[in-house]
C-alpha cells in the first residue's frame, strides 16, 4: 500500500508542482523510483503496509549536534517518523566535520538505505557523495545547507537571502538609518552565512549612515562569537548594533559586551528562534530581535515518503519564517514578508 504525504504537505505540494510545472516525468531518477524499488533489497510496494516490522530505512547524517537549533532538527525527524510504523530512521553525528559527513553518506550508500535526509556542513564536500547517491538512484533529501549543483531528489530550507534582507529592514528602521554595526557571520564556506551576508546588505543598502565597523566569521559557534565580540569591543568605542547569523553567536556577543559593561548600550540581533532559544532570549531582553529558521525535519520525512510511494516531489522547498521582537513576541511574533512588503508567508 502507498502511502500519501502528511496533510501540511499535501496542500503546499500540489500548489508547488503545478507552479514549478513538475510532473511525473521529472527528470531526477531518484525521486522518480517508485516504492517497489527502493534501494533496499527487503522492501518492496507490497509489504508497505503495516506489518509490526520495518519496511523503510532513512540515513540521517547530521553536521553536528552541539547547537540546539540541530538537536531539534533531529527530533522534529524522529518525531515525524514515529507517526510512520514502517519507516526506521538511523542517525549520524558528523560533529562538524566535513570529511566525516562525506564517510556518513558513502556508509549509507554501503548500507542500502531507501533514502538519505543529509543537513550537511559545507557544500563543496558533500556535493560529491550526495550525487553519486543519487546517480545510484538513492533519494536524498539536502536540508537546510545547500550542496552545490542539482543531484539530489529536493532540497528543503527557508530561504537565507529573505531572512537577511529582513533583519537588514528591521535594523535600518530600528536604528533611523544610522548606526555602528557589527556583523558576526556564520561559517562562509556553508550556504546560510553567504546567503544571511548577502540578503543583510542588500536590506541596509542606500543607508548611508549605516556603518559595519567589525565582521569576522564565527563559524556558527557562541563561544567563536564571544570571542570576536572581545575584539570589536577592544577595538570600538562606541558599537550600536550587532548583527549575528545565528542566536547562539548573538548571545556571544551579548556576554562579552555584558562583561565589558556596554551589554545595554547594544542591540542585538539573532537568527533561529528556537523556542527555547531565540525566542527566550527576546522574552528575557536579552537579544532584541530573533528571526525564525525553521528545521524543516518534519517536511523532510514527509517528503521522503512521497518519493518512496513513487510520487513526483519539487526539486525545492522553501519554508517560511517569522520574527519575534519584544513588541511582538507574546502574540507569536510576525512573518518576514510584513517588514519585506510581501505577501504573507504561509507558516
Ligand atoms: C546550527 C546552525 C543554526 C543556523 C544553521 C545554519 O548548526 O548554526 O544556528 O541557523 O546552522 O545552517
């Protein structure tokens, strides 16, 4: 028996495919394959149906799992696959290590897995294992950093480029057109911290009084930001902003103005808004803005089931995202499209 996506996808699907004009006939041979020949040499389209044991296995890889924004992601995966008696879903920790994460995916291919579900670290390496897995007609689903190139079956992620040019709208406005700026990047060998850059400066362009004075990459990591912020600190008298690719760097850099006494004279601003993270933060008045980027690990199983039952996906999805100010944030905070002058975004 094949099985259909969850019902948050279903809707979005259809409206998705006939937009990118994908039909059955996609040219991408993995999410063509239909269940009956998935990888895996025990599955098969009859014995789909729930029989107490196993018929799908899905490879996880992880880039890490020191950051919060990742032990979610994991969790919104398995989540989303307990709602599936016939889908087994094995995880891997690549702990920040591309070479690792490379080793991950060959492993799978080795294993037969029926598909692959990969948040990879940094593109340039993955790219590579992730489509020669997919030239061997394994599914695999690239979260939230991208892979370089089109061999895999979809990626799934909120689009960078918008969270940025949000945050740049929002810190324009904030600081009436001027302001000292500092900017701490995330690692800019992976997609989101080229694309939060980007987006950033294209959402402060024509402010001239907008002045970044410090930008160094943190790699996505606090302790990295803190210590940046040391040195922006040291070297700036006077900082009125800091722009942080993710939350955990934010709240670097709110320790160490904390530390040198100046936390109350900056604004700070994150990326993620984890529940207990971002969003915390802007409750407390510890950071003053958290824009949403959503894990996308739900999606992803949804997405996974729709190839194995044979189904056409979008080589694409772009989730949406909202963001959370002290205004805003006991009303669940508002989507990016309001600061942006678009149409509302769907989540
Ligand atoms: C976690 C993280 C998040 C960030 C994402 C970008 O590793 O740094 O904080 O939003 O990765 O890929």
């Amino acid at each position: 028996m094949k099985r259909s996506a969850h019902p948050r996808l279903a809707a979005f699907l259809s409206v998705a495919l006939a937009l990118a004009g994908c039909d059955s006939k996609s040219p991408d041979p993995a999410a063509e394959r239909p269940a009956g020949e998935a990888a895996s040499p025990e599955t098969g389209a009859d014995s789909a149906a729930p029989s107490g044991g196993k018929t799908y296995t899905i490879g996880m890889s992880q880039c890490n799992l020191g950051e919060p924004w990742r032990v979610q992601m994991n969790a919104d995966v398995q989540r989303a696959a307990e709602q599936h008696p016939e889908l087994e879903v094995i995880f891997k920790d690549a702990q920040n290590d591309s070479l690792r994460q490379r080793a991950h995916v060959e492993e799978f291919v080795q294993a037969g897995v029926d598909a692959i579900i990969i948040s990879p670290k940094e593109a340039q390496p993955l790219t590579e294992p992730v489509a020669k897995a997919h030239e061997q007609g394994i599914p695999v689903i690239v979260l939230d950093r991208a892979v370089l190139g089109e061999k895999f079956a979809c990626f799934i992620g909120a689009d960078n480029v918008k969270i940025g040019r949000a945050a740049g709208t929002w810190i324009r406005s904030k600081l009436g057109g001027s302001g000292k700026v500092v900017e701490l990047k995330g690692l800019m060998t992976s997609t989101p911290g080229q694309d939060r850059h980007r987006g950033f400066r294209d959402g402060i362009q024509g402010a001239d009084g907008i002045e970044i004075i410090f930008e160094a990459d943190m790699k996505w990591l606090e302790p990295e930001a803190r210590k940046e912020m040391e040195s922006a600190l040291a070297r700036h008298a006077k900082i009125d902003l800091v722009y942080a690719h993710n939350d955990p760097a934010a709240h670097g850099a709110y320790l160490a103005a904390k530390a040198a006494g100046r936390e109350k004279e900056i604004i700070f601003v994150g990326i993620d808004a984890l529940p207990q993270e971002g969003v915390m933060y802007v409750q407390r008045g510890i950071i003053d803005a958290s824009f949403e980027y959503p894990t996308g690990g739900a999606e992803a199983v949804d997405i996974a089931l729709e190839i194995l039952a044979g189904k056409p996906v979008p080589k694409k999805i772009t989730l949406g995202s909202r963001y959370f100010t002290k205004e805003n944030v006991s009303s669940g905070g508002e989507p990016i499209s309001d600061l942006l002058g678009e149409e509302k975004e769907s989540t």
